[in-house]
C-alpha cells in the first residue's frame, strides 16, 4: 500500500512537472556570467568592453565586505590552531595512554579551580536575581567557569609551545578599508601633531559609547601624546536627549576644549539626565559660565553642526555607535583595547 501510495505521488509530480514546461513557451535562465581571473585587483567585472570598478561597484560595503573576510579568516585560524595543538598534545611525551582531555586535565590546565569567590563575582557582574541562586545555578556557573579558564589555560600552553618554534602562517589576513575621515574643528584630546588619529562618532546617550569613551581613556593612558583622539557627534534617532546633550557638549566646548572633555565625562557618568535641567546642573559642576552656556544650549546653537557630523559618518559608513576611524581605518563597537592597540601600532611602526 504504501508503495502504491509512493508511485501515485511520484507519477502526479512528474505529470505535473511535464505539463508546466508544456505550457511553458520560453523557458527562463539565469544571468550570463562568465567567470575568468581578474586582469587586475581593481577590476570586479567587464561589460560590453568596459571595465567595472570594484571601488565603484563596492562602495558603501567596504565595512561588511571587510567583517565577512574576516569572520572567513578567523575560521581558518581557528581550524589551524586546533591543529597544531592537537600536533603539540600528540608529540608531548607526557601525552603517552592519555587522551587529550586527560593531558588536559592533568598537564595544560592541572591549576585551574574554581572557587566560591569567582561564582560570587561572577553572579555580581551578571546581576543573576538571588531568587534564581541554588546549587544547581551554582554548578552551571562554576563548570561556565572552568571551561573559560582552561581555554585560557590552552592558550598560554600553546603560546608557550610557540616561543622557540614559531608558526610561519600563509593565511592573508584581510585588509581593513579605509575611509577619509577629517578631523576638522572637532574638539580632541592628545598630540596635535600625532602620528596616529582617532576620531570617534558617538551618542552621549548610548550605554556601548560610555563604554567606548571608556576604552579611549586607557588609550590615552597607554599611548599619550603619541595619539590625537577627535570626537564628533552621531546622536541616534532614538535617543530623545541624545541631541541636546551633542549641542551641550559643543557649547561647552566654546568655553575652551578642557571643558568639553569635562562635560564629555559627566555626560557618559549621567546619561539618566541629560534633560536641559541636568545639563545646566553639570555645566555648573565643571565651572562653566552658566548665563553663556545657558543661552547656548537653549538656542541649539550648534545644531548645524551636529547635522554636519551626522551627514560626515553617513558618508564613511556608519551605522551604529560607537564608531572609531584609526587613521580612517574603522572599528566598529565598544571592542576591547587590545583590538584599538592592534591597529595602533601597525600605524606607529609604518
């Protein structure tokens, strides 16, 4: 019966099929595309004779072309790590009738314990509500915990095994785009004259951007004047304050660039107030002079210039804030300073 059932189903698609290109006249295709190697890296295609540009027929997704090759390169890294440690683990003499969790367990990663300290940190930092606190939340914690540790416990053993027998990699890593980005009459921070520069579109009402604004304070710490640091405003649409508090800090910033950096800080530490009230409440705190700064604000008399920051990171692709151009190289995201340094130096040592 069922095979009855099969052969009735197969024999009504096939008719089905036959009778659809019968009544068919033209039967459709697809584009006429013929793949060869490219003449050269700046030419993406050819019609008619004419030679299509990739940097006209890619412009405006030079930022997620970039973040898909690298989402591609890290997977290769990534396979290619696990690789060799594997190699490593297998050549280790130590390794002999255990299995690679075993040499884990008793060699790589034979200091890692967890204690009730870490679990209490951890549900601190991720503010898990106690009424959800038992032993068996405890245990998921604490084995999260462990697996985090011996990853890191993997990395500094691997990096170890590096150290006299280098890895030669001949996996290109993808070039980040970049984009003209000027600072203008932008307030800053740092060397004027620096080598490397910075400039941040953000939102004082964005929680990623304090966090962003954050991590530029440890890159003043660690580089100094060696890097000039530009901010311009990218107030997003749906942050009601997000406007005002740009006026507010470029009508501070009228009162000299210190006190815009000052009116920058209270701004991120306060971003609950940043209602008119709240700001003529920080100007005064910083040592504004509150009558000018008051009519400033109240005016939006740089409201014009807001717009203009605004069209300038719509022109170089961005997205979201925060958004970072390292001598026009863009970082997207509040990412750790490791990721900033990065770039940093390969600009310092060019």
């Amino acid at each position: 019966m069922k095979k009855n059932n099969l052969a009735s189903v197969l024999g009504l698609t096939v008719f089905a099929t036959a009778l659809f290109f019968s009544c068919t006249k033209e039967v459709k295709s697809g584009p006429n595309f013929i793949y060869k190697p490219a003449p050269s890296n700046e030419v993406a295609a050819k019609y008619k004779g004419q030679d299509i540009k990739v940097n006209e027929v890619f412009r405006g997704a030079e930022t997620e072309i970039f973040e898909a090759e690298m989402k591609v390169y890290e997977i290769k890294m990534a396979k290619l790590k696990a690789w060799l440690i594997e190699r490593m683990i297998d050549a280790d003499p130590n390794k002999k009738g255990l299995s690679n969790d075993e040499f884990l367990k008793k060699y790589i990663a034979k200091e890692v314990t967890i204690t009730e300290k870490e679990i209490q940190a951890f549900i601190k930092e991720r503010s898990i509500p106690a009424e959800h606190i038992n032993e068996q939340m405890k245990q998921r914690i604490s084995q999260f915990l462990t697996m985090e540790a011996e990853k890191g416990a993997i990395e500094a053993w691997f990096n170890k095994q590096t150290q006299n027998n280098p890895v030669e990699i001949y996996i290109a890593r993808p070039n980040r785009p970049v984009f003209n980005v000027n600072v203008g009459d932008a307030p800053f921070a740092g060397g004027a004259d620096a080598k490397v520069t910075i400039v941040e579109f953000s939102d004082f009402q964005c929680p990623f951007c304090q966090k962003g604004a954050s991590i530029m304070e440890e890159v003043k710490k660690k580089y100094g004047n060696k890097v000039k640091i530009a901010f311009k405003n990218y107030p997003l649409p749906f942050h009601n304050n997000a406007k005002t508090a740009a006026n507010a800090g470029l009508c501070a910033n009228e009162q000299g660039a210190n006190f815009f950096w000052k009116m920058h800080d209270e701004m991120f530490a306060n971003q609950a107030n940043l209602t008119n009230d709240g700001l003529l409440g920080m100007a005064k705190k910083i040592g504004l002079k509150e009558t000018d700064f008051k009519t400033c604000l109240e005016s939006n008399k740089f409201a014009a210039k807001v717009e203009a920051d605004m069209k300038e990171g719509q022109d170089v692709g961005v997205k979201s804030t925060p958004t970072f151009f390292v001598n026009g190289k863009m970082i997207s995201g509040a990412v750790p300073l490791e990721q900033f340094s990065e770039v940093i130096d390969q600009e310092l040592s060019m």
